[in-house]
C-alpha cells in the first residue's frame, strides 16, 4: 500500500513538472506577431503623420517602411525590443528610438509606429 | 407461462446468435435512416433504388471473396488482380465498338482468361507465402495497379473515344460506356414504378447466377475439398487432397469473379476508372463481407447477400442523411469509420473454424 | 518477376547509355514539374508543348519536364525530392511548378538553399498564399476572388435563379476556394439568388475517384429536382464535372465554369469527344465541343474559358521563364507575366489583380491572380471581365 | 547445430538489401543525379526518417510482425504539433512541448492499439493495417470537426474559414528544422544535422538496452512462443502492449522529428503513408516480420529513399515518358514490399520443411 502510495505520488509529480516545463518552455518558446503599421495615428486628441524614411530593426531582418506601410514582424520570448531609425528626407539627420514591448502570451499586437515615436502611451490600436 | 417465455426469449437469442449482433444493430441503424429520410426532404424510392443498384453493382466483387475465405487463404487483398482484368476485358470489348449485351458478354469473355492467367501466378505466389496471404496481397495489389498505370498509357488501345483527346495515344483514366454498353444489365428486364423507383433487374438475375454457380461449385467434389483444406488442412491431406492445388483453385476462381464483378461494375456504373483508380477497390468488399458475418476463414453466399444490402445501404444513406440533417460534411468521416471499423471487428473475432 | 527485372534493368542500361550519347547545349535550362496525365491533363499536355517547343535537355534542348507522384496529397517527400532534384543540373536556371501542390514551399525553400539562383515560378498554388508567396518569385492563380463575384453574376445572366456549390473538406480548406464561397454567397444575397452548399465525396479519399464520380451522378438528378431547373452547378474538383454534365444536359440546369476552368475537363468524357485531330488548338477543341454540346441540347446552360486556365498558366510561367532566363525581363515584373501568358493564348485578353491578404490587406506583388471570359456554349461570351467587382467583395474573408 | 558461415548463407539471408544493391547500381547512373546531390539527399533523410524505422523494431521483438499501427504515433505527434504551432510557439521549446504533448495521446492509442491487436493474436499485422486506417476517421474527425469547436484554436491561419477544422497545410517557420540546425557541421558542402543523429543514436541505444532489461527479455521470450511464455509467468498479453505502447512512442517522436526537417505538415495525409514507407524501409533493410536489428533500420531507410529518389529520374530516362516515371517508383515501392515478403515467408517455410524432415530423420 505504502509503495503504491509513493508511487502515485512519483507519478502525479513528474506529470506536475511536465506540465510545469511545458508552461516554462512556451513562455520562452512562443512567437509573438507584431503588426507595424506606419499611417496617420489618432489618439488621445493628438494626431500624428506617418513617418518618412523609416527603418525597423528587430530580430528578423531590418526592414523600410514607406508612409502607408503595414508589415508583420515576428518575436520570441517574454519581451522584445525594436529599434526605428528615423531619417529624415531633407536634412539626412538620421535618429533613433527603440522601444521594449513585453508580450506575455499574448500572440498579436497591433503598432502604430508614428505613436511609438510620438511618445504615446498606448501606441496600440484595434484592428 | 414461464416455460413459454423462456422458449420464446430462447428463440429470440438463437435468432440473435445467428444473425449477430452487428448486423442488428446495423440493419436498425439503415432502417431508422430510412425512416428519416422523408422528413429531411430525402425521397425514399430514389435512395432504395441507389442502394439496389449498387447493390447489383458491387455484389459480385463481394462474391469473390468467398473462395478464397473458404479455402483458407484469407481475405482477398489482391482483389486489384481480378479488377485489372476486368478493366482490360472491357476496354478490349470497347476497343472494337461492341456494343450492347454483345459488348457485355465480350467484355467478360476476354476477361476471364487474363484473370485465370492471373490468378493462377497469384495463387503460387500466395502459396509460397501461408500464413501472410492477406499482407501480400495487399501490396502485389497495390504493385499490379501501378505496373497496370505504365501499360494503360502503353497498350496500343486507338479508339478515339478510349484515349486522351490531346495526344490520341494513352487511355483516359475515366472512360465512359455511354454508347457502349451502359446499364445494359440494370435495364434488363429493369422494372420501373413510378418516376422514382427503379430496380436493376438484369443485375440482381447476374449476381443471383452467379452466387448459385458459387454454391453449387461448394457442393462439387472439388469444392468440398477446397472447404476442407481450409477448415481441417490436416484431414484434407490425410485425405490425399492437394492443399497447394486447392488454394491455387480457389485464387482463379476468386480472380475470376472479380474480373466478372468488375465488368458488371463497370456497365452499372457507366464509367471506367483506369490508372490508381483500383487501388483501394478491395477494402469496400471486404469490409461488406465481414459486415454480412463472414470471418476470415469461413464465408457463406448469405454472408455476401446480407453484407452487400447493409454496407452499400449505409454508404448510399448515410452520407445524404447527415448531411441533410446535420448540414456539415461529417458523414465522409462517419463512413470510413463504418467501414474500417466493420473488418476490425471482424478480424479481432476469434473465427468458428479458426484451427490455431 | 526476376526474369522482368533483369530484363528492364538490361534495356534501361541501354537505353541509359544511348541516351547519354547526345548531350545538352542549351545555354540554360527550364525545370517544368506538372502533374501526371491522369490528374491533370491540361498540366501535363502544356508540358509537353513547351518541351516541343524547345526541346528536351535529354536531346540537347532547354526543357526537363517531369512530373509530381500521382497521389500528391499522400505523397509531399516526393513531391519535393522530385522538385528539388532539379536544382542538381548547373544549367537549370528556372523552374516552373504547375499546379504547385502541397510541398511546393518546402521545395522551393530547399531549392533556394542550394540554388539561390534558380529562378521559382509557380502556377496555381494549393498551399496558403502568405507561405508561397515567402519563397517563389511569382505565383499566378485563377482569380478565385473576382470570380466569386462574376461567376454568380453570369449565372444569373443566363438564367439560373439557384445555386449550388459542390465541394468537401479538403478543398474547402484551401484558402482561396472557401473565401470564394464565401464571397459567392454574399453574392448571392445581393444579387437574389439562392446559394446551396452540397458535398460530394474526394476523389482522393479512398472511394476514388470512380466512388466520387457515382456519387455526382446519382445525386446530380435529385439536386436538380430538389433545387429547380434553373439551379446553376458549381464544383471545386474538376473530376465531378463529367457526370455533372451528363446530367446537366439531361435533366435541366446549368453549369457556368468549373474551378480552373477548361473545355478538356468533363466536355470530351461527358459529350463523347474525339479531340485527337484538333491537337491543341483550342479554338478548334471549343468549337467542336459546342457543336457536341447544342446537339445535347444543352446550348446556353454550359460554359467555360476558351483557353485552358491550367494549360495557359503552365505554358505562361514556362515563356515567362524563359524570357527572365535570357535577361530580358526581371521575376518581379507582373506586366511582363500577362505578355507571356498572352503570346501563349493568342486572341485572350487576361485581367490580372493582385493578391491582397484578407486581414493585413497588404497586397502581394509576387502573386497574381487572373481571369479570362467566360464563354457559354451556344450563347457565347460573357464579357466577365468587363464586370466592375464592387469592392466590398475583396473584404470578405 | 551451429550455423557454420557460409558466403551461401550469408548471401541467402542478406537476399533483399543485395537484390536492392543492385537495383540502385543500376538505377543510379540511369538517373542521371549527382553523387554529391544524392549523399545529401540521403543523408536528410536518415535524419528524417530513421527514427520512425526504429519504432518498428520491438513490435517485432515481441513477435506481433511489423506493426502498422505506428501511425497512431504519427498521428499523435501531429497533433501535439498542430497545438504547438497554434499557441505560436518555436524554436527547440516548441518541439520539446509538441512531444510532451504527444507523450500522453501515444500511450493512450499505443493501449488501445495493443488491446486490439491481444484481440487478434496471428493476425496482427493486417490489423494493425486496418486499424491505422480506422484512426484516421477518428483524427479526421477530431481535426476537422472538434479542432476550433470543442479544442480551442485560436490561430486564424490554421483554422478553416468556416470556423472550425484545421487546414490541410501549414508552415512550420519557426519550427523548420530547428533540431537539424541546432547543432550541424558542414561536410564537403553538406549540412549534417548531428543533433538529429545524436537523437537518433540515444534512441537506439536505448532499443539496445531495453532488451537487457527484465522486460525486454520477458517480451523476446513472448515473441518466440507466447504458450511457453505464459507458463513461464510472464504477462503475456501486458507485455505485448507495452511493446506496441513503445513503438508508438518511438514513432511520435519520429514524426515530430520528420517534421520539424520537412518543415511542412500536411495536415490530412502527412502520416498516412508513413506506415507503408517505414516498413518497406525496414523489409528493405534485410529485416522480416520475426527478426528485426538497428543495422537492418539504417540499410534500410538508406537503400529505400536511394530507390525513392532515384527511381522517379531513371524510370524517365529508361521509358523516356516524364508521367511513366513517377508510376515505375509506386511499382517499384510496392513490388519490392510484396516480394521481400514472399521472399522472407518462402524462406521460413523452407526452414520449417528442412527441420521437420531431420527432425523426422532422427525419430527414424
């Protein structure tokens, strides 16, 4: 009885620890899809232009984006960072700003770019 | 009042015992969908007559089992043997132009040499290999139709209505028999009620013949030696029989009404289907022979008649049905169940006869 | 069966050996993967036209035409070992896969590691087109889209007052195809007519083939009368068509055109035609096919595209290829696509739209989707493609 | 009686792979394919498939013949990948998650399978045959119609348009050959996956050791006469389901193996021919539904797939007709499964007859 007891118990907690590693391992496994959308952005009263000669480095390939320009990118892990470079057409200045989004296991996030770079606060919008 | 009872529930069970439980249960399930059907908007005499004219259609190929069941050698797998010469029996009639019960009888006369040919270098194969009948025919099934593919574009077949329009050459891989010999059995004698009802009279007096010639074989001297090296191989030799040749036999035979059975197939169904077509064409007669309580070593003609009225009534009425009622497309999915499940069954049943 | 085997190995040897005495100068060559005669003969019959044309790498030309395995849905290893078996010749500079199954992808993606010169260009994509799309350089598809739309507008062009889509499960889970249903019935509601969905069995399932065709034609006379005889038929699967003609021209009803359309699939079977002298013109197969089908009686209830939507991809994508190989053009150039595919279809205008993904609404520049006139026997054209699609229908998902 | 060695028999028991042998050295010239080309080839594929080959080879120990039942496994891992993908997972973790899920749904259908098969002792091998393709009205129906219904998917990309039902294909991008990639070296311009090998070889290592074990020598003992096995105490039927349990355990994680390097499920049909391509692997390999080794998976997967690809490109240059190829390899695949068969049966029963008639010479 006593050996059987014990037993179940094993069983029961490795079966625990699987289930455990399973959580641990899509919280450090699972891709988050990023939508950047690069068009007029209106919220909390101020409205801002899409951005032109924009840049967007993140963990899959830098990519430009013209005015208008919505791409997809994608993220593992619990949090990532992107980083927009900013050059701007006529004085060639070039700057840059990064933003660190914590993604959670949430799956789909919608970005506006002028708001990131307008400092908004809530640069997420409903699609 | 009590010993009355007991003879009756007595009857009941022998009654049960003798027909299955499967099968009841089966025939309760076709006959509630027939039930059903009317009030989905399903017309009854157009699903009957469906069901009867497979029921014409695929009989003889589930005929074809028997021999090899009663001989021992399993179910036939390598059923593809015997289509492949039906397929080549009708395309040669077609060849010519024949047409009509001519066309027909043609079709079958050059098809059973070619499956007797067959069958024969089958069943020496089979003998070489007892015990793994069932695995092997699968697969010489599965190699005959594809070596059959290369020939079918190969054969010097030149019927323009045979081969592909684009190049002249190579036969279609869906050939139709209007013109030819379409339905000329299903519309023998066919009786018509109504303009609904349609019942394959010419079919069901061939598959009725040919089921008789079946069981009067089993009641030849060659046919009660065949029964017995599949149910007491050890009598048989004891009784100077030859088990090879036997099994040899029953493989012709088995071919051979499947060549026969393809080419009523083929008028009912007014096309043939070439290339990769044949492939999985033996799982539907063995599934309808198991589903008629045959096991894997001893079948009967009732056995074929009851298999093929339930599995070719629950393939014409379930999928119409569901479909009616539930509006999704469940019922593919309900039939392949069905079906694989009815020769699972009947495998993992520990046959009468089973000498082990 | 030994003696069979000795026997073909000794005559391949041979064979082998004679062949490899002519050897290849063409500067480069095109990679044509189609499907097997028996799955699509439109496929496999262009081909063969464009090896004709320009001769087979075996015999010093430019083509090396192969085909994928005849059960593609079982087999996607072999689809792509055969594909990418390809990129084995230095000199294959293109290939060109039509209709790109299941795998495609995968192979391209293959091709693309060890070859990334090798220019992909694939015809009639059944896989998803964000995942094509990711990998080939230009795909081209019937416009499944706006033909949600004019399909249904022609059918009630020409009579019909009910209609019925007949597919099953695994083509309704091709993107494109169930979009388009949708699409078609939104149609519908606005344009007042009915929609009805049936199902018939998939020819790939293990009743074959031969099971899905029964199933058609026994079902085809009850849907008519359950539905009307102005009830127009539509189905995802071209092997359903023939006993849907059958008894079309029988009972009543109409057909306007299949998913891919083309005269060569369910006319010849269904109305008895000996096309072996007309050889490819098609101008020639469609007025054979209408004589057939006015003699029927089933003049103005059957249609389809003049020039086979399969055939003319196939060939298209092949000159396409071809003129990118030679510099003339580059892979991204749409434009230059519908040229090729209008040399190869003399006297067809093609419309061409751009695939635009259903939530992103991003367009796709390297998938293009096409459409030709529809033409119905004994009435004649349409004039689809005229049609304005009014924008609504591209949002529907 | 020692079996003294003979090139004879050496020659008769090693019968399929030499007939192949020569098969492929005929069929590899005619094919026209590069050496370089084909080793890569080749060796992508004993990565992809070995370990689905290896699933076959304790069945076979417990004397239960090839078990086409695998399937089931593939089924399994399959499934565990569909979830995967959906909850958007990659990389390693999502291959680790996808067989931890497959873990438990394998056990369960490797018990079922093995129950059946206890149901239908002698017969095993058609019914598992049978039974792969009864499950696969069950995985259908539990793809097509619970999936996004009664499960919960989420992932708009993999549903089907009418709300529930997977699709019938879907990108694996994220999961692509991330095993293969992890940790590969480049050879003469080839990638070798060693990680993938290295999974592969912990795998047979552990088929080797397990049949040291206590229950792995109880299972052998049932394999070669359940009656004497049973007298002897040991769970007879136990056995043979723990013996099916672990080939569909092996063969979920073969699938999932398979699939992370084909980077593409086909959602309906991917597991399907799996059954029929591993054994015909293994018959290949000069194994027989009684005697199964971890060289004869290796030969095997490697004389198959040199065949499977070859054979495509030499039926074409030998008839000189594209489509006639591709037919010439499903004739080919098929004949040499029907004909290794026949070979092995005609051999045993040749054994039999030769024992029986010294045992009859002795009794005189």
């Amino acid at each position: 009885m006593n050996v059987k007891l014990r037993r179940n118990l094993l069983r029961v907690a490795l079966c625990l620890i699987a289930v455990a590693g399973g959580f641990l391992l899509s919280f450090i496994g699972m891709y988050h899809s990023i939508i950047l959308d690069n068009s007029e952005f209106s919220g909390a009263g101020a409205v801002l232009p899409p951005l032109e000669g924009l840049r967007v480095v993140s963990e899959a390939e830098p990519v430009e984006m013209s005015p208008g320009d919505r791409i997809l990118v994608s993220a593992k892990g619990p949090s990532t960072t992107l980083v927009f470079e900013i050059t701007s057409p006529e004085t060639q200045q070039s700057r840059e700003i990064s933003y660190t989004l914590h993604m959670g296991f949430k799956k789909q996030f919608f970005l506006s770019v002028p708001a990131i770079v307008g400092g908004e606060k809530d640069p997420f919008f409903v699609e | 009042m009590k010993k009355k009872d007991r003879m009756h529930k007595g009857g009941i069970e022998k009654f049960i015992a003798n027909f299955g439980w499967p099968r009841i249960i089966i025939a309760i399930f076709l006959l509630l969908l027939f039930v059903i059907a009317p009030f989905i908007g399903i017309d009854v005499g157009t699903s009957l007559s469906d069901m009867l004219v497979r029921v014409g259609m695929n009989g003889i190929l589930v005929l074809a089992m028997v021999p090899m069941i009663q001989s021992g050698c399993g179910l036939n797998f390598g059923l593809p043997l015997g289509i492949i010469a039906g397929l080549v029996g009708a395309v040669t009639s077609m060849e010519y132009n024949w047409q009509g019960l001519f066309g027909f009888g043609m079709a079958v006369l050059f098809a059973i040499p070619l499956a007797v040919l067959l069958g024969v270098m089958y069943g020496y194969f089979i003998n070489m290999a007892k015990g793994d009948e069932m695995m092997i025919g699968t697969y010489v099934g599965f190699s005959v139709v594809a070596f059959m593919s290369m020939m079918w574009l190969r054969l010097p077949y030149r019927n323009p209505l045979l081969v592909w329009g684009f190049s002249g050459t190579g036969l279609r891989t869906t050939i139709s028999l209007t013109g030819f010999w379409m339905k000329v059995l299903d519309n023998f004698l066919a009786i018509r009620i109504g303009p609904r009802f349609f019942f394959p009279t010419g079919s069901f007096i061939f598959f009725a013949l040919c089921c008789v010639l079946v069981w009067a074989f089993f009641k030849t001297k060659t046919g009660i030696a065949m029964s017995a090296v599949g149910s007491n191989p050890q009598f048989a030799r004891a009784h100077g029989v030859s088990e090879d040749r036997m099994r040899i036999v029953s493989v012709v035979l088995s071919t051979v009404l499947g060549a026969v059975g393809m080419v009523v197939y083929e008028q009912s169904y007014g096309f043939i289907q070439l290339y990769m077509g044949p492939l999985y064409m033996a799982f539907p007669a063995v599934a309808a022979i198991l589903l008629g309580g045959a096991t894997i070593n001893s079948a009967t003609i009732s056995n074929v008649v009851i298999g093929t009225f339930l599995f070719q009534g629950i393939l014409t009425m379930t999928p119409s049905v569901i479909n009616g009622m539930l509006q999704t497309d469940v019922a593919e999915v309900i039939r392949i169940l069905v079906s694989n499940g009815m020769i699972l069954y009947a495998l993992t049943r520990k046959g009468k006869g089973t000498v082990k | 069966m030994k003696k069979g085997l000795v026997l073909a190995l000794v005559v391949g040897l041979w064979m082998g050996l004679s062949a490899g005495a002519a050897f290849a100068d063409a500067e480069f060559h095109i990679g044509m993967v189609t499907n097997t005669v028996s799955q699509s003969e439109d496929g496999f019959r262009a081909g063969q036209a464009f090896l004709k044309k320009y001769g087979d790498v075996a015999n010093g030309g430019m083509v090396k035409h192969i085909t994928m395995p005849d059960n593609f849905t079982t087999e996607m290893e072999t689809t792509i070992s055969q594909i990418v078996s390809l990129s084995d010749d230095p000199k294959m500079k293109v290939i060109v896969v039509d209709e790109a199954v299941i795998g495609v992808t995968e192979a391209f993606r293959r091709v693309r590691e060890r070859r990334p010169d090798i220019v992909l260009l694939a015809g009639e994509p059944q896989e998803d087109p964000n995942m094509i799309t990711a990998v080939a350089d230009m795909c081209v598809m019937a416009d499944h889209i706006s033909r949600g739309y004019t399909i249904i507008y022609g059918a009630k062009m020409i009579g019909a007052d009910t209609f019925v889509h007949i597919s099953f499960p695994r083509h309704l889970g091709i993107e494109l195809l169930s979009r388009r249903m949708n699409i078609m019935k939104e149609a519908c509601k606005d344009l007042g007519m009915k929609f009805v969905q049936e199902t018939a069995p998939d020819p790939t399932s293990d009743v074959g083939v031969a099971g899905a065709q029964q199933y058609v034609l026994e079902k085809t006379p009850a849907w008519i009368e359950k539905y009307g005889k102005k009830a127009c038929f539509f189905s995802t699967n071209q092997v359903h068509l023939e006993p849907l003609f059958i008894q079309i021209a029988k009972y009543g009803g109409y057909f306007l055109e299949g998913d891919s359309p083309s005269p060569l699939k369910g006319y010849p079977g269904a109305f008895h035609l000996d096309l072996s002298n007309e050889k490819g013109d098609w101008p020639a197969i469609m007025a054979k096919t209408e004589k057939a089908v006015v003699a029927a009686g089933a003049g103005g209830r059957l249609g389809t595209w003049a020039y086979s939507a399969t055939y003319s991809m196939t060939l298209g994508l092949g000159e396409f290829g071809k003129a990118i190989a030679e510099g003339k053009t580059k892979a991204s150039d749409a434009q230059a696509l519908v040229k090729a595919m209008e040399t190869a279809t003399p006297g067809v205008t093609w419309k061409s739209t751009y695939y635009r993904d259903k939530n992103t609404g991003v367009q796709k520049k390297n998938y293009v989707m096409l459409m030709e006139d529809t033409y119905v026997f004994g009435k004649g054209y349409l004039h689809l493609t005229d049609l304005e699609v009014p924008e609504k229908y591209y949002k529907i998902k | 009686m020692k079996p003294k060695y003979s090139l004879k028999g050496a020659l008769i028991s090693n019968l399929v792979p030499i007939v192949f042998l020569m098969f492929a050295a005929f069929a590899v010239p005619m094919s026209g394919l590069s050496i370089p080309y084909l080793l890569h080839e080749m060796i992508s594929r004993l990565a992809r498939d070995s370990l689905l080959v290896l699933s076959l080879v304790i069945p076979v120990l417990a004397g239960m013949g090839l078990n086409f039942g695998m399937v089931l496994g593939a089924m399994a891992g399959q499934i565990g990948m569909v979830l995967v993908v959906d909850w958007g997972l990659g990389g390693m973790p999502a291959l680790l998650v996808a067989a931890l899920l497959g873990t438990p749904i394998s056990i369960g259908l490797g018990y079922f399978c093995g129950y059946i098969l206890n149901l239908a002792k002698g017969r095993e091998m058609v019914t598992s045959y049978i039974i792969g393709f009864f499950m696969n009205g069950a995985y259908q129906f539990l793809l097509l119609y619970c999936m996004g219904s009664i499960i919960p998917i989420t992932n708009p990309e993999l549903l089907l348009s009418r709300g529930y039902g997977i699709r019938n294909s879907m990108d694996l991008p994220n999961i692509r050959q991330v095993l293969d990639r992890l940790v590969s070296v480049e050879v003469f311009g080839m990638d070798i996956p060693i990680l993938t090998f290295a999974v592969i070889a912990v795998f047979c290592l552990l088929i080797v050791w397990f049949k040291t074990t206590k229950i792995g020598q109880d299972m052998r003992a049932v394999g070669r006469n359940r009656a004497v096995a049973n007298g002897a105490g040991i769970p007879v039927e136990k056995t043979r389901i723990l013996a099916i349990i672990i080939s569909t355990l092996i063969a979920c994680y073969g699938q999932i193996v398979s699939l992370q390097n084909l980077g593409t499920i086909n959602t309906y049909n991917s597991h399907e021919q799996v059954g029929i391509f591993s054994i015909a692997a293994l018959l290949v390999g000069g194994a027989t539904a009684e005697n199964a080794s971890i060289a004869n998976v290796f030969v095997g997967v490697f004389l198959f797939h040199l065949m499977f690809v070859v054979s495509p490109m030499a039926g074409k240059n030998l008839i000189g007709d594209a489509q006639l190829g591709e037919y010439f390899r499903v004739f080919v695949s098929y004949g040499i499964i029907a004909v290794s068969l026949l070979l092995h049966a005609w051999k045993k029963r040749h054994e039999m007859l030769e024992r029986r008639l010294l045992e009859n010479d002795g009794k005189e």
